[in-house]
C-alpha cells in the first residue's frame, strides 16, 4: 500500500482499511486547516510530502507528540501536521482566486495584515462590506475571492497567475510550490480532481496517440517531473533549474531535461 494514500498512522488505522491492516481502528475525526499553509510531513517533524491550504477538510486518525496523523478528504494524502494547524470551523464558501491575498483586521486597505493566504484557500465568509468579505480569521478583498463552486476556467491561466513563483519541494502555494503542485493547484482552481505527486498524475487522464499534437492544458511527464502545455510549442513548470514557476519551449525542455539526466518525456496525457 502507497503511504502517502494509506490512512495508516503506523499505530492506527482508518477504518476503510478494514480486513486489509491488522492495527486498532478508528472512524476518526473531521476537522479543517486552520492556518494559512499546514507541511504534510511522512512523520512527526519529518520531511515535507505536500502541503494544506487553509480551509481544507482532513479526517484525524491520530496524533502523537504536538502532531496530528491526518488524511486530505480532497486528494486522499496522508501525513502529519502540527496539532495547532488542525481545528474547527464553519463550511468554506469561498476560495482565494487571486495568487495571494491578505487576512486584514477591518475592512480597510490601510488596516494591518494578520496573514498571507494563497491561491486555493477556502474561507467562509459571513457578511460583505462593501468590496470586502468578513470572515472568522478577518477581512479579505472581495475581487480576490469566489464563491466554491464558480471555478476558474482555464487550469493554464491559473499557472500563468503564479509565474515567478519560487520552487519549493513539496509545496502547493504561492509562496513556494513544486512541479505537481502546480499542476494541482492549476485543476483544483478548475473544480478538477487531482492527486498530489505527479506519479500519481501520470495515472489520470487519456493518453495521446502518438499521432496527436499537444494542446491547451494537456500534461508531459518525465521520471519524477510534470508540466503543463501552454500551446503546442510552449510548457510551464516548476523545475528546479531555474528555482521558479517558469514557461520554457517544450523541444528546448526536453532537451534540456535529458541533458541534466532526467530522461525522455514518459507520457502525454489529456486531463478529463
């Protein structure tokens, strides 16, 4: 079993795996991200696997020292977050459109910030003033918000809104954001499932007959690297060559990338 989708703590499981794990069981418990950006860690102060935006729902199976074993109930990966990033809430109604945003004390563009949120971030808002939505954590520009529900339209122009975006393994925000979760950011902002790694990526989709040429939104895989095509002739990417969310020739990009070792391109795939 994949851990990273295995709602197994090493000392407790979910009970959907029922007669596939031998280890005490639990329904859990649901709860939401309750702080800007929570690391999705492979164990208590461990490496970083993915990361949660503020808002999304998880199911707690466990928790052990200040840590809480929990699993995305969006893309299904599991790991462990600090306990204080886990906590409870109102039903999201709305979700960070623009690349970033800010939580602001009163609804005032010279009121002082209280956070950075990122593109994908669900909040709940509970009342308008004017261009401004109140919400539990504080005031939000209304234009940098969307009902849930009303999703982008275009997973490509969602990448092109993070250009610049400096490369972080493991990320999934404006802030800091590597090859898959770019792409997952760009098709959640869309209302389309995702998974989190871009193995996981290269399972989903159609594949492209080799007589196919690449379109608006299809993806190209490499060992351990995803992007998506800007048009027939352009892609765009986290990649840690140039450390950043960039758009890059796809022939200079093949090139380049089985140059540096990372092999031939593995698969064209069409999401949807």
């Amino acid at each position: 079993m994949d851990r990273r989708v295995t709602p197994y703590s090493g000392r407790v499981a979910h009970v959907s795996l029922k007669g596939r794990i031998s280890a005490p069981l639990t329904e859990g418990r649901s709860g939401r991200i309750v702080v800007p950006l929570a690391d999705l860690r492979d164990k208590p102060g461990g490496a970083r696997d993915r990361q949660l935006l503020m808002g999304a729902a998880v199911t707690v199976i466990d928790h052990e020292e200040g840590h809480l074993f929990v699993q995305s109930r969006r893309d299904g990966y599991c790991g462990w977050v600090e306990s204080a990033a886990v906590g409870e809430g109102p039903e999201p109604t709305h979700w960070v459109a623009a690349p970033a945003t800010h939580l602001h004390t009163e609804p005032l563009v010279q009121a002082p910030e209280t956070a950075s949120l990122s593109l994908g971030s669900q909040l709940a808002v509970t009342a308008f003033s004017g261009a401004w939505a109140q919400t539990p954590q504080g005031f939000v520009p209304l234009c940098h918000l969307r009902p849930i529900g009303q999703w982008a339209p275009d997973a490509v122009s969602v990448a092109e809104s993070l250009l610049g975006t400096p490369y972080l393994w493991g990320g999934n925000s404006r802030f800091g954001i590597d090859c898959s979760g770019l792409v997952q950011v760009a098709l959640h902002a869309t209302g389309c499932d995702c998974p989190g790694d871009s193995d996981m990526q290269m399972e989903m989709g159609r594949p492209l007959a080799p007589q196919e040429g690449l379109r608006r939104g299809d993806l190209l895989f490499w060992k351990g690297h995803v992007a998506l095509v800007v048009n027939p002739d352009v892609l765009i990417h986290a990649n840690g060559a140039t450390m950043s969310v960039v758009c890059e020739g796809i022939v200079e990009a093949i090139r380049r990338i089985a140059e540096a070792g990372g092999g031939p391109v593995l698969a064209r795939k069409r999401p949807g």
